[in-house]
C-alpha cells in the first residue's frame, strides 16, 4: 500500500458517505424516481470529468482496452443490484451486510494473487461474517429476504470492478487528467448501461415504463446534475483511486466505515429537518460492534504484516 492511500481512503469513504445520505435525502424528500436520478448523477459526473480532462493523454484508446468495458459493466450491475435491494431492506442494513465484501475480496485476493491473509487477519474476518449474518437475519422475512442475494452478487460486483481498477494503466498513471478521462469514461459507460438494463426489466414487465412528466421535473434535473457534477464523479474517482493505491482489499477494508459515517450524517441532515432518521435497533448495534470490532483486527493485521514485510527487506 502506497504511503498516499490512506488520505484517499478517508476522502473516498467520506465522499461516499454524503453523497449516499444526500442521495436518500433528495429522493425522499422531493420524491424522485431513484432510477432517473442515479442516471442523470452517473451521466453528469462522467461529461463533466471528461470534459475537465481535456488533454489527457488518454482518449478513446481507453474504449479499446477491454478492462475499461469490464469495470464499466461491474459498476452497472453493482448499481443496479444494490438499487434493487433497498426495495427489501435500509440503506444501513445493505450497508451492515456489505460487510461481507472484505473477507471476500481477502480470499478473492488469496486465489488469484496468492497473497495468504495472517492468522491474525484471518481472526478479524470472523466477526465481520457474523455482523453480515446477524444483519440478514433482521431483514424482513430473515434469509429468505431477496435482498440477500441482491447484496451478495453486488459485492462480488463491487470486488470485480475493483481488481480490475487497481491494475488499470490508466488508474495508476501520474498524470490526474488520465485518471479523470478514465472515470468519466467509466461514468458514462455506466450510465448507458444502466438506462439499457431499465428498458430491458420495462420490457420484460419487471419495472414501470418511464414516466415523461416525471422525467420533465426541473427538481430532478437540478438535483442529478448538481450532484453528479459535485459528488458522484468526485466519489467514483476516489474510489478507483483507492482500490489502485491501496489495494482492493484495503479499500474494501476501510469502506467497513461507510455505513456508520453514513448513519452519522443523516443524524445530522435529520436534525436540520431535511430526511428521515436512520432506523437503527438492538440488531444493527450488535451487527455495528461486531463489523467494527473486526475491521479495526483486520486493517491492523495488515498494517503489522506490511510493516513486518518492509523491515524483513
């Protein structure tokens, strides 16, 4: 992990954060259809990267690679899926189970890199998995929720994109205008593909056809643009960024603080009357201690080994 990781972690896990809590809060509050707002977020943030990163050295040669296509279509289907799944369940209980993500991308990481986790390390994934299950057993209907599937394949998504991200040429050149090129690039591939996968479930019958007076909306508009501009494309950056920086599954690792920041800000937001309170019981505290307790074993036995790796050369 590069000595610069750790201040783009913290910035992409904040980023996240208020861009989810305002995401909820607009939502809610002006009662948007989810699925054109996250478009117009995810279309307006890639044209306003590509556009500020006039004179990358990268053009439409990223197209052309075949990992650009591959982060795109994980990033839609993370998209999709997670949308998918806050019909069943909060946006603090997909958070909680997300969880799982870590030690997934640790034994992602373990097969196909061969990097083996300490015992140490291997100790805190215990009570990550048991903070993921004690949050599904809370979901309505417990495991038989469809949100769990619909979490579960969002994560393998998350972990796919990721991978792909921190060895992607164009994510780990010096020059930032190539980095914002490629998000732009991604953002946009994603938006497209997002709008493709609503008319298919239209079509199929599995979701409503688009409503044009809905889609008229200046408040939809002035609230996925200004988003998009401010937000999403920021977090999408910082994202990539830091699975390229750090490691996936450091990235994975600290984004454990996400749904916590997360549930802190729409506190916040709550007290100023603009969203809902978070829905927060004895079961997602005993999820939060668990998810807590063994992501802070997790970052430091890994902290340790790499510590232990530089001294031994």
């Amino acid at each position: 992990m590069q000595k610069s990781a750790v201040p783009v972690l913290i910035s992409s896990v904040l980023t996240w954060a208020l861009l989810l809590v305002c995401s909820r809060a607009l939502i809610i509050g002006l009662s948007l259809d989810p699925w054109m707002f996250t478009f117009l977020q995810m279309g307006s943030g890639g044209l306003f990267f590509i556009v500020i990163s006039r004179g990358a050295e990268v053009g439409v040669s990223a197209l052309w690679r075949l990992d650009t296509w591959l982060i795109g279509i994980f990033r839609i289907g993370t998209a999709a899926l997670y949308m998918a799944a806050l019909i069943h369940v909060d946006v603090l209980q997909a958070g909680f189970f997300g969880s799982i993500g870590v030690p997934m991308s640790a034994l992602a990481v373990c097969l196909l890199f061969h990097r083996q986790p300490t015992r140490l390390e291997l100790l805190g994934h215990i009570p990550l998995v048991a903070g993921s299950v004690t949050t599904a057993f809370g979901f309505d209907g417990s495991l038989e929720n469809p949100a769990l599937f619909l979490l579960a394949l969002s994560q393998v998504c998350v972990l796919s994109a990721s991978l792909f991200a921190e060895r992607h040429p164009h994510m780990m050149a010096l020059a930032p205008r190539t980095r914002l090129r490629l998000t732009g690039i991604v953002l946009l591939l994603t938006a497209i593909g997002f709008a493709v996968w609503r008319i298919l479930q239209s079509a199929a019958g599995l979701a409503g056809d688009a409503d044009v007076a809905e889609l008229m909306r200046p408040e939809l508009w002035a609230a996925g643009l200004g988003l998009g501009i401010t937000l999403r494309g920021l977090a999408t950056y910082l994202g990539l960024r830091a699975a390229a920086v750090a490691g996936t599954h450091n990235y994975l690792a600290a984004a454990l603080a996400l749904p916590i920041v997360g549930a802190v800000l729409e506190c916040v937001i709550a007290t100023y009357g603009y969203g809902a309170w978070p829905n927060i019981g004895l079961l997602q505290v005993a999820a939060g201690v668990l998810i807590v307790s063994g992501g802070i074993v997790v970052i430091y036995a890994r902290k340790r080994a790499g510590k232990m790796a530089t001294q031994a050369t």
